[in-house]
C-alpha cells in the first residue's frame, strides 16, 4: 500500500489541480480576473504538489 | 541479411503509417474546410495550403523529428491564421472538435513512435548481465521501481492529454462559459476567444515542460541522450557557422511578417 502511495497522490493531485485550471477559465468568462488569478495560483500550486509527489513516488527505493 | 530485411520492412511501414496521420491531419483540420468554405480561391492561398504536405514529404524523408513534430503542425496553422472561416467551420461542435482533436494525438504519436525507427542496427549478439548475490536466482520479472516508473509514465501520459482537452472546452463549449462571455464580451466574444485559447496554448506549454516533464527528466537512463548530446555540443563549439535553427528562425519571422503585411494591406 505504501508503494502506491506517492503514486496515487501524485496523479489525484495533478488531476485535481485540472479543476482549479477549469474554475480559472470559467472566471475569466465572467471577467473576475482577481479570482481567475487567485485560483489559476492555486492550481500552480497544487499541480507543484503533485509534481513533488511524482518525484519522490520516482525515487522510492525498492 | 534478415534482420536488415526485417528493419528495412519496418521502416517503410513505420513511414506509410506517419504519412497516412499526417495526411488525414491535413485532410481534416485544413483542405477539407477550406474547400467547403471556398478559401482556396487564388494561388498564394493554394500555395499555404499545400506547404504543409511539403514539409511532410521531407520530414518523412529525412526522418528529422523536429520537422514531423514541430514544422508540419505548424506550417497547418498558417492558413488557418491566414482565413479565419477554415477555423470556424471545424469547432462548431464538440464532436467535430474532439474528431479533430484525436487526429491531433494520433498523429503526434505515431510521428513520434515512428521516428525512433532510425535507431542503428542492434548487436549480432547479446547477454544479460546478472546482477544476483552468490546463491540467488537471477530476477525474471521487472524491479519494482521500474514498474513504480511506467505507471508513473503511463498515468502522466493520460493527463497530458486530458488537461489540455478540458481546458480548450472550458473556453470553447461550456455552456455556462459561453453565456458568460456572450453576455460581457458583446460583440467581442471571438476574439476574446481567440485570446483565451492563445493564452491556454502558452500555459499548457509552460507547464507540461516544467511539471510533466520535469520529474520524469532525472529518471531517463540509457547514455545514449547525453552522448548526443555531447557531440552536439562539440560540434557547436567548433562549428563557424550559425546552427539550423537561426535560418528557421529568420526564414520563420520573415515569413510571418510577410503574411502581417499580407493581411493587413490586402
């Protein structure tokens, strides 16, 4: 189960950080750009997490 | 003599199989429309529209990847910048966008598969090298880390492209987008569009090579990258002249200049 951990997480945080990208589009149609940069930082964020989590889901020893 | 026959054999199929993506590519996304639309109307037109199969032909000739997997995409995007309507027909549905889109895929991954077929002939001979402690069996099966790898490498594969996907029906087909931006972007709704999709394309980019990329790049084994990498370097630094793509790149803003100029004053 811990093997598949960092690899899970990884893909469901990348995943998830579509939706926030998602959001960030739709708010830009109603012209919040505040909002559509707060969740587009969000998103860049999220998707950093989920790259780390790659990385160290890579770098596990056997 | 076989395992020549064998690569040879393979080799051609491997480039009928980019020429008929990349045909139906062009076919779908450009002559097709165009022709429905009536945008080959003169010969500057006919001559942008045929540019790509040109590059394509050489691409498959050469077998340089950067012309299969860069110049042709891009050389298909002129006469779509240069007639608007060609466009317009093509994402009228999301059907019709997705079918497009899946030629897209189907075409950067075939150019890409098919392009590793100029590998040099492998070794007449072969032997594992068993890496096992005195009284242990050699492993049969895969470590667990490369298989930890591959489905990290598969699973990042499938979000690359569903990401951008999501995205550009974000902007081009969501119901409640589209209201949003008929309703506060009156009479400009295309071109904010147009600008929306730009700025997905460069952000798309931005982020594929630094969070797709950029864990799997200090996992890609094999010194045969790097070995290439180095004789480029070499042969950069003694190399005189400027590289290939300084003529790309002047040949590319002249031509892009022209066709501003073409537009603008036509």
């Amino acid at each position: 189960m811990r093997q598949h951990f960092f690899e899970v997480l990884a893909v469901l945080l990348v995943g998830g950080s579509l939706i926030f990208f998602y959001e960030c589009a739709q708010y830009l149609a109603k012209r919040d750009y505040v909002g559509s940069l707060i969740l587009m930082t969000i998103g860049l964020s999220v998707i950093t997490v989920g790259k780390e989590m790659a990385r160290l889901a890579l770098v596990q020893k056997e | 003599m076989e395992q020549a026959f064998a690569n040879n054999g393979w080799r051609k199929a491997a480039d009928a199989v980019t020429a008929a993506l990349g045909i139906n590519l062009w076919a779908a996304l450009l002559f097709v429309p165009a022709l429905f639309v009536g945008a080959i109307h003169s010969t500057p037109m006919a001559i942008i529209c045929t540019l790509p199969l040109v590059a394509l032909v050489v691409g498959l000739v050469t077998r340089h990847a950067i012309i299969l997997l860069l110049l042709f995409p891009l050389l298909l995007l002129v006469p779509l910048v240069a007639d608007g309507r060609i466009i317009a027909s093509n994402i009228e549905g999301v059907g019709s966008f997705a079918l497009l889109g899946g030629s897209l895929i189907s075409y950067l991954l075939g150019a890409s598969f098919m392009s590793a077929f100029h590998e040099p002939t492998p070794p007449d001979r072969t032997r594992k090298l068993a890496i096992t402690r005195p009284g242990e069996q050699p492993r049969s099966t895969m470590p667990a880390r490369w298989g930890r790898r591959f489905r990290v490498f598969n699973a990042f594969f499938v979000l690359s492209i569903i990401f951008p996907a999501v995205l550009l029906y974000a902007i081009n087909f969501a119901p409640d987008n589209q209201q949003y931006m008929r309703a506060l972007y009156v009479n400009r709704t295309a071109s904010m569009k147009t600008v929306m999709n730009l700025g997905v394309l460069v952000w798309w980019l931005a982020l594929f090579t630094t969070h797709f990329l950029g864990p799997l790049q200090s996992h890609r084994t094999g010194d045969k990258q790097i070995r290439r990498e180095l004789a480029i370097l070499r042969s950069d630094v003694s190399r005189g002249a400027p590289r290939p793509v300084f003529y790309l790149g002047v040949l590319g803003a002249l031509c892009f200049m022209g066709l501003l100029l073409y537009l603008r004053y036509r």
